[in-house]
C-alpha cells in the first residue's frame, strides 16, 4: 500500500494542477466569449415577437427590408483614399420606438444590397423592392454604445425633427407635448423613444459569431484534454510500470518496498529491486539486472552541480536517478554492490564502448570480475 501511495502521490502531484488548469483555461475561453457557444444552439427568433422587456439578450432576426434608415457609419480611407466602410448602424422602428441595428462586416453586403435597391427604385431603374434580392440581419440585441446613440441623436436633430411644427417626420408623431421641445430639447422625448439597446448582427452573445467559436473551439480542446489526463489517472496509466512489476512478481515487490534503503527523493533500493521516481513516472527495476553503475554530474550557470547515479541494465536500458550531492551518488553506488549482485562501477569510455557495442561481452566481464 505504501509503495502505491508513494508512487500516485509523484504523478498526482503534478497531473492533478495540470488538470486543474486546463479546466481553468476553458472556463476563462468562455468567459472571454461570452459564453456565446449558447446561441449556436438556439433559432434566431423574429425581432416582431420578441417581447419588449425580453429584448436585451434575444438572439433575433429581421428582414433587411425592415432594417429602417442608416444614420451614421464606421470607416477609413484605402491607400487610394477611397472610404471603406467596416460597419453601418441603422434605426428601425419598433413598437414605437427606436432600436439601433449595428450592421458588422459579415453582413453590410446583405444592406448594402437594399440600400442600393432602394436607390434603383427611386430612380425608377427598379420597379419594386420584390425585385430586389432581399435577406435577413441576424444577431444578438445587447446594450446600446454610448458613441452610437450620440450619433442617432444627433441624426435626428438635424434630420427628422421638425422644429418649428415639433414634428417627428421618421416616426410621423406629434412631440409637442414632451417638456422642452418649445426650447429645442430633445433630451426627454429621445430618452422616452430610443432604446437603449442595439441588434449586433453575427453577434452571438456579446461577441462576434467568429470569436465566439474560435473560443469556445479552444475551449472544447482544453475540455477534451482535460477529459483525457482524467481518464488515464482513472486507469491507471502512469503507473503502469508499477502495476507490471506487482503482476510479474507479486506481493515480493511491496514487501521490498517497505525494507528498501531510501537514498534522496528520486531513489529507493532494496534487495531486489530497484524504484527511481520520475516527476510523472516511476521506474521499477530488478537489483539483479542492474550490471553497471556510475556518477554523472552537470554544472549549471551560476556554479551549481546537478548530481546523479546512472544504472545500467543488462538488457541495455538506462535509469538516472536525481541525488543531492557527490557523497549521495557513493552512497547509492554503495548500497548497489552491497547488494550482492555482479556489478561494475565507474565510468569510462572504454565501458562505454563495449557496453554499446557488445553487451554480451559486457555482462561476461561483469560476472567474471574483470572489468
């Protein structure tokens, strides 16, 4: 039991921030979004039909014959010092009142389209709006910008407003009877009429329909990898090596453990076998198999020396276990040999060479003690 817990308590130590983590990442992609993923699971319903006190938030759609006057547009001048228009905001009449639609990228075509039939017709180049290839705005009615209802404001001041007869022309209502209209304030009778809401179109949530599943794709990633990393501790994937040892030689290995010299954090010997704890896996070798031994040590910047005992087997595989100091590394390499088991200690090339390219001959050394 104790062996196990040593050995889940490594990976877990680890795997379980990780996992936390990427769960964190996935709820902060969709807090980002908006958690707009949402809408991709609703129909847009149509604007008409929406309540008025249910506006804010709706996922809604309106023909773009519907879509009333523009008012204002946003912009830059190309390299030709031509306008190229990035957003439109028009304002259609709703119960009447007034609610600004902001027209993105993805959509001025569809409005540009009316807009232009509605010019033909005027012109008498187009007989009918029916003739026009018409379609829909589709997008989520959030808060309304500061900047936007400044410029409606504006717009129908100096465009709508009949100050002398107090007159409304883009909604057709009398507006005497609001406080201030005799003085030409406005403030009041646009306060009672605009809304403050705007229709974003290919606005999911109060985001753009792109970022919202850009995100949340990023989100679904981070989930799956999450649900990943959960699945294997389930199944005990990194401790693997482990239970091989216990299904190969049962009950002996735990037993070894609880015996086993304890040599620094990474390494732990026993009489037949042999634990090397990695930061997400633990080796379990055989005392026995294990016919060379040495020191490797590494400096780092600054002077500081990374130390540890290198282990290699007589079937050509390699374990290095992390020690804290020199006398760390002789201390394990002691403990090795006294185990009993031929062995050989020390590096140097010429083991080296033969241990790559004649491991036979190697272990036929080790046995006989002459190398």
């Amino acid at each position: 039991m104790k062996m196990k817990l040593a050995v889940r308590k490594r990976y877990l130590r680890f795997l379980l921030p990780l996992l936390a983590l990427l769960l964190l990442l996935a709820f902060l992609a969709l807090w980002a979004s908006g958690f707009g993923f949402r809408y991709l699971f609703r129909k847009p319903v149509p604007l008409s039909e929406v309540p008025m006190d249910r506006l804010e938030g709706s996922y809604v759609t309106v023909p773009v014959t519907e879509a009333g006057e523009q008012f204002t547009y946003l912009g830059y001048y190309d390299e030709e010092w031509l306008p190229a228009i990035t957003e439109e905001f028009t304002v259609c009449k709703l119960n009447g009142k007034y609610l600004i639609i902001r027209v993105t990228t993805k959509d001025l075509p569809v409005l540009d389209r009316y807009l232009n039939a509605a010019e033909l017709i005027q012109s008498g180049e187009m007989g009918s709006i029916l003739e026009a290839s018409q379609g829909k705005l589709t997008g989520t009615v959030n808060k309304v910008s500061a900047d936007a209802e400044k410029q409606l404001r504006s717009w129908l001041s100096n465009h709508q407003i009949d100050r002398v007869n107090q007159y409304d022309y883009y909604s057709g209502k009398d507006i005497s009877a609001y406080p201030g209209i005799s003085a030409g304030k406005y403030d009041d009778y646009f306060d009672d009429v605009i809304l403050p809401l705007q229709l974003e179109t290919s606005y999911l949530g109060i985001r753009s329909a792109g970022t919202v599943k850009a995100l949340t794709a990023v989100a679904v990633i981070l989930l799956l990898l999450a649900l990943a990393l959960a699945v294997s501790i389930l199944l005990g994937l990194w401790e693997k090596r482990m239970r091989t040892a216990i299904r190969q030689h049962g009950k002996r290995v735990a037993a070894d453990y609880e015996t086993a010299e304890v040599l620094g954090s990474h390494l732990r010997i026993g009489q037949d076998f042999i634990w090397v704890f990695g930061p997400m896996n633990t080796r379990i070798l055989e005392t026995k198999d294990v016919i060379w031994a040495y020191p490797r040590s590494r400096r780092l910047e600054g002077g500081k020396q990374l130390w540890s005992v290198v282990m290699k087997t007589d079937w050509g595989s390699e374990a290095a276990a992390k020690l804290d100091s020199e006398a760390a590394v002789e201390k394990a390499v002691a403990a090795l040999r006294s185990r009993g088991y031929p062995m050989t200690v020390g590096f140097d090339k010429e083991k080296q060479k033969l241990y790559k390219k004649d491991l036979a001959a190697f272990k036929g050394k080790v046995k006989s003690g002459t190398i």
